[in-house]
C-alpha cells in the first residue's frame, strides 16, 4: 500500500470530503493528535461514538496499513511540525505592543550570538583570500541561505572581484565543476544539509578551489569545506515571526565583504566611484544615500 507521504493533509482532505464516519474522525484526530497518537484502538472508537473496525478502514482509507502504521506516520507528523498545528495568534492588543519589540530583540540577539562565536582571525583570512581570487562562486540552497549567496555576489563585485551567485542546484555542480586552484567557493547553509550545496562543495574541492562554508559546526557542509566560519541557527519558538537566522547571517556576511574590502584597499575605490556615478546620473544625486538602491 502506498505510504501517506503528509498524514496531516490526508486528514484535512478526509475531514471535508470523506463519510460521516471519516469526517468524525478526522475531525478528533486533528483536534487532538496527541490523544490519538498514544490510545488504544478502544478508546479511539469510544471517544468517537464508532466501532473498532471502523477505526481500522479509517486507517486503510488514509493509505496507511492499519492503526499501528496510521498512529507512527501520526507521531511523526506530531515531531515535525506539530507546534503548527494548534497554536493561537495573540489578541490584537498584545500584537500592538510587541511585534516591533521582538522583531528588534531577536535580531539583536542572534546578532551578538552569532559575532561570539566568529573566529575572526581566521574570517580575516578568508577575506584575504577572497580579495585575491580569480573568480568567487557564491552558493546557497533555499530561503534564507540562497538570499545570502546573492547578496555576497552584490557585495564583491563591486570591490572589482568576479563573483558569481548559484542557487540552482544543478548549476551549483555545473559550476564547481570548472573551479580552478583560482575560484574560491563561498557556501551558506542554515542547516548545513543542504545536498546540492554540499555536493557542489566536494565537486570544488576535488579541483583544488578554496572551499569556505559559513554553516552549523559538525554539520555536513562543515565537513566538506576546507574551512569553517561557524554559526547556528537558534530560534525563539515564535512561529509566526520570521526567523532571526536572517539578521546574523547577514552581519557575518556584512562582516566578509568589509574585511574583503580592506584587503583590496584603494583598488575598490574606483569601481566604487565609478558605480556611485553611474547610479546617481539616474536619479536624486543625494549623497547620503547609499550604494545602489
């Protein structure tokens, strides 16, 4: 039988369309999966005013084998993302006074989390590197992680370095399959598992380019780059707010390109004039006003 690949979905599916038995059902398993996923059979069926075995084609009806298998795929669920599954938006006065207040806060935080945990010597020379490179292939798999290695493109090549941004994962490979001793790969991964970017890492490597991962310690991607710029990813158990990974990656980020941009000295300033120029010919010269838009 085939294997319910989201049970959850399964159940909202059941609960709107199935018998009136399903609908029942469903609808106490998604009330309360925490109960179902640890009762007996019997107790299922009594709660839900039905017998045993129509406990049991409920189950089959879901795609699973029967009660047992229902219940693992249930917990499963539970484990993974269950914290979604029931939790309540705060009432518009408590929203009023604290969403600017924990956007701010958390930002900060793992702001300062993640600066105490940088190695900055060896960031200083990571940036020594990255300013003498023949070309720089930036990248990063998904949200947070491929933005990253966007905006590292954005931040070099205004410093006169050739950098590319990949965040498809074919490219990645396609790419790092044509580094030379001369490219250096600048890998972000939130989790540090991200296949793709992982594989394109060892694929770089195996060319003999410099290999720098900006991950979790211990995780995959850190083992397969040639150095570590640690961070981690903690988050404060608000999952209606975005995630403040965002904010520390960028100042690592932030914190890269502004040492890369001391080692290349006076040779950036050009480019940056000349950008300055450019830009500023297309709208109000203010000078105060940042590079770019």
């Amino acid at each position: 039988m085939k294997t319910p690949a989201d049970i959850i979905t399964r159940l909202q599916m059941m609960a709107q369309d199935g018998t009136k038995s399903d609908r029942r059902l469903a609808g106490m398993v998604l009330s309360d999966p925490d109960f179902v996923s640890k009762a007996a059979i019997s107790e299922i069926a009594t709660r839900a005013g039905i017998s045993e075995p129509t406990v049991t084609r409920f189950c089959r009806n879901l795609g699973c084998d029967g009660l047992r298998d229902f219940k693992f795929y249930l917990a499963q669920a539970i484990a993974i993302g269950g914290q979604y599954l029931s939790a309540e938006p705060p009432g518009s006065d408590v929203r009023d006074q604290r969403i600017a207040a924990a956007i701010t806060e958390a930002a900060i935080a793992a702001i300062q989390r993640a600066i105490a945990m940088l190695p900055m010597p060896k960031l200083i020379e990571v940036a020594e590197r990255i300013a003498v490179s023949g070309n720089i292939l930036c990248i990063g798999s998904g949200g947070i992680s491929s933005m990253m290695a966007t905006e590292m493109q954005n931040r070099l090549f205004r410093l006169g370095l050739s950098a590319l941004a990949q965040v498809d994962g074919q490219l990645q490979r396609m790419y790092a399959s044509v580094a030379t001793p001369d490219t250096t790969v600048l890998a972000f991964s939130v989790s540090g598992y991200a296949r793709s970017t992982v594989e394109a890492v060892q694929v770089a490597r195996q060319y003999g380019a410099t290999t720098i991962a900006v991950t979790p310690p211990d995780s995959a991607l850190a083992k397969a780059a040639e150095t570590l710029i640690p961070f981690q990813s903690l988050e404060d158990g608000n999952i209606y707010k975005p995630t403040s990974s965002r904010y520390a990656l960028l100042a690592i980020l932030d914190i890269i390109a502004t040492a890369t941009a001391e080692a290349r000295g006076p040779k950036a300033l050009e480019n940056l004039r000349r950008i300055k120029q450019s830009v500023y010919t297309l709208k109000v010269a203010d000078p105060r006003l940042p590079l770019g838009d």
